[in-house]
C-alpha cells in the first residue's frame, strides 16, 4: 500500500483510482508511481471493470480495497477522493457516481466526450461543492509554458491551430502531483475552513 504523509497533524487523503489495472496502463505507468512520490496521500482503493480484475490489480500494487465498480469506491468510507484514468468515452459513467457521493475527483482531460458532458459533470460538482481538477499534464512542460509566454506578449502573434507530438509531451510533463497538490492542498475534508 502506497502511503505518504508525513504531517503529525492531517491524515493522509485517501485515494481511489477507476482504471488500475494489474496488466498496466496510464494509471499503472503515471499516477501510482506519482502517488508513492507524493506527502499525504494514500492510495487507499480501485475499481476496474471487473471484481476480478479489481482484485487483481488490488494484489498487484497491494492496495487494500479493490471494487468491481465505481459505484462501490464512490460509496466507500474509505475513499476522499477519486481519481478517473480511463478513456474518455466512459468518463462521463465513472465520474457522475464521484460526484453524487461528493468525494473530490481528479479526471484525466479531457472532461468529457463533448461540451455537453464536460457541462453536465462540472455543473454537478458545482452544485454539490464537490472540488475537482482535470489532469492537464503538458501545462508544466518547459516549451509550452515558454510558447505560453510568447504569446501573451504578442511575439507570435494569434494562434490559429496546434499540434503536439507525444514523444515531446513525454520528454517534459510531470505526472499528475502537481495538479493533485493543487486540488487536495485545500482544507482536509471535514475541515472547518473548507
């Protein structure tokens, strides 16, 4: 089990990830060696699509709770924030429960298929005040932030379109910490300040 607090005042936030799977993937590959680096933060559950195949990435990175469906993690006691890292086709399935059961969500970007889902989860975490942040890993890469730059002192002039080569974005993104810390360095949950 990964856990990384080491602050005598705040438990850990307790992690829940839909998509960990014992054959590898995004989640396997960025967020649980993220979260072993990460102060405060425990990987506590996952769901998969499967019971099986939740217990067998639960045995893999030994992580104590492992659920055959997001509805069972969003109910768990045992979870403050879920965090999605599947394809976005079923985020809008996965994300909702999250929400509903008011846990803090992460989400790999985008937030949705379309505007219209991206709408409906936002609007849903705003009405139940539930915090959110979608993974925008690339947002830290030195070159973007620098392109950043140039743009909004009027060096390169209006943008028209984009393209991003993944070899590039690997080089220079830092998995999700940076984001998570940004999301999770509010008040702890049940906090008074919240």
């Amino acid at each position: 089990m990964y856990t990384t607090s080491t602050s005598p005042h705040r438990e850990p936030i307790r992690i829940g990830v839909v998509g960990l799977s014992a054959s590898g993937g995004w989640a396997a590959t960025a967020h649980v060696p993220a979260l072993a680096e990460l102060d405060g933060y425990e990987l506590r559950a996952l769901s998969a699509s499967s019971a099986e195949s939740a217990r067998a990435a639960g045995e893999k990175y030994a992580v104590p709770l492992a659920y055959g469906s997001v509805e069972e993690l969003a109910r768990s006691e045992e979870v403050d924030l879920v965090v999605v890292t599947v394809k976005v086709p079923h985020h809008l399935e996965l994300i909702r429960p999250a929400l509903e059961a008011g846990k803090m969500v992460f989400s790999e970007w985008p937030l949705g298929a379309d505007l219209a889902q991206a709408e409906e989860l936002a609007d849903l975490a705003h009405g139940r005040g539930v915090l959110t942040a979608v993974g925008l890993q690339a947002r830290s890469a030195p070159p973007l932030r620098y392109l950043r730059d140039l743009v909004a002192e009027g060096y390169v002039g209006r943008v028209l379109s984009r393209h991003k080569k993944p070899e590039n974005v690997r080089r220079y993104f830092k998995p999700f910490p940076e984001a998570i810390a940004e999301l999770t360095s509010l008040p702890a949950p049940g906090d008074a300040r919240r």
